[in-house]
C-alpha cells in the first residue's frame, strides 16, 4: 500500500507531480518517471493543476510549473517577517560587491529563496524568490544544513565558500543569520561567475556578507547584536 504524507492521497500525488517539474519540463512519460505515478493517474492530475494555473505546457506540449506559482512564492516569501528585515542589508550587500544577494531558510530537507536581488551585470546569478534548491550543496545549504558549532560556521570562521558546487561556472559566500539563541535563522548569500568572483570567493566577499548577516540580525531584532 502506498504511504501517504498527508493523509489526502490526491494531495500527496499532485504534490509528486509538482515536485517532479522542479527539474524542468516532463513530458507525460517523464512525468509518470519521476512522479511514480500511473500514466492514467499523471495525465488526469496534470490537467487538473493545469486547469488552476500551476501547471502550464510550452511550446513542444510537455508539462512545467505554471505561472501562478510564481505569485504564490512571493506571497509566501512575503509573509516570513525576516526577508522584509533583510531588505536594505541585501541591497548594501549588492551595491558593495556588485554581485546578486540571496536569502536562504530551510525548509526539510531544501532551502528556499525568500528575498534576491540580482547584479547589475549582464552575466549574472538568477536565483528567483520561491526557489526551493538543495541542502547538500552550495555555501548556503551548508550553513543551513550543519549543525551549531561545527567548522564551517564557527565564530572564528563565521562563512563558507563554495566553487561550482550547483552550478558549472558559480562561485558563492554565505553565511548565517542567527537568532537570539544563537540559532541559525537564514542563510545571507552573495553570487556570481568565477570569472569575476574568482575560484576563492572567501577573500573578496566574506567581510561583506558577514556584515550583512549582522545587519540583518540587527535589523530583525536579535538581542544579541542590539547597540
């Protein structure tokens, strides 16, 4: 018998089928693949989220996520009080480095992007508000994904690195937002091409996004770092 998440089998299926076009378009033998669903029970629920706008077909008639969700996103990435905190600290961070800034909070066993700001540059990172990427890779998914006091956020290091990790030709710093507790709330990134943010990245952003991790606790009222 399959296992039910939440209890609303229809539920737990469309949300398979959604999580599937993640990875981009799927056509309908691609989507009972990796959905692992039937093709009866694919096609019908494809429709249905057609129908309501959060599925969609391009032009060679195969499935991806519908327009709607990217309204969806940013009303929920609205609705968290810390990117609203994070506003002016990601626009000083891209000012400062001239790369695109990103805030990360995890969610199970992702992360999710609640507040961007992309480079001036024509050649830049595009990582839009409501994308829901992986915890095992990246600077950001290792601040999120890694325990307190581990190496890579310790005091003495409070950042991490990373090179083409996600993505061929990306390099990124993160690092973490901590709550009153000392608990990691977010994750404050800043990204780029190699080409202009070189294979060690660390050395040319880590102060400032440091700074923005403190502004933007700051900014959301943790005790710790009141003045």
């Amino acid at each position: 018998m399959e296992h039910s998440v939440s209890g609303v089998g229809v539920v737990d299926k469309a949300v398979r089928a959604l999580t599937a076009l993640e990875a981009g378009p799927l056509s309908l033998a691609e989507l009972v693949a990796s959905a692992g669903l039937s093709r009866a029970t694919a096609y019908r629920l494809a429709v249905a989220l057609e129908a309501h706008g959060l599925v969609r077909r391009d032009d060679e008639g195969r499935f991806v996520l519908g327009l709607r969700l990217v309204g969806l996103g940013r009303a929920a990435a609205d609705a968290v009080p810390l990117a609203a905190a994070a506003e002016a600290a990601l626009s000083d961070l891209r000012d400062a480095t001239g790369e695109s800034v990103q805030l990360y909070v995890r969610d199970g066993h992702r992360r999710v992007c609640i507040a961007a700001l992309e480079s001036p540059h024509g050649l830049r990172t595009i990582v839009p508000r409501g994308a829901s990427l992986p915890l095992d890779v990246g600077s950001a998914g290792r601040i999120l994904s890694a325990p307190m006091g581990t190496e890579s956020v310790q005091i003495l290091r409070p950042w991490v690195e990373s090179v083409e990790e996600r993505e061929a030709g990306v390099a990124s710093v993160s690092a973490p937002v901590r709550g009153a507790a000392g608990e990691v709330l977010a994750a404050v990134s800043v990204s780029g091409p190699v080409e202009r943010t070189t294979r060690r990245p660390g050395r040319r952003y880590a102060d400032a996004v440091v700074a923005a991790a403190a502004q933007i606790e700051r900014a959301f009222g943790s005790p710790q770092n009141a003045v």
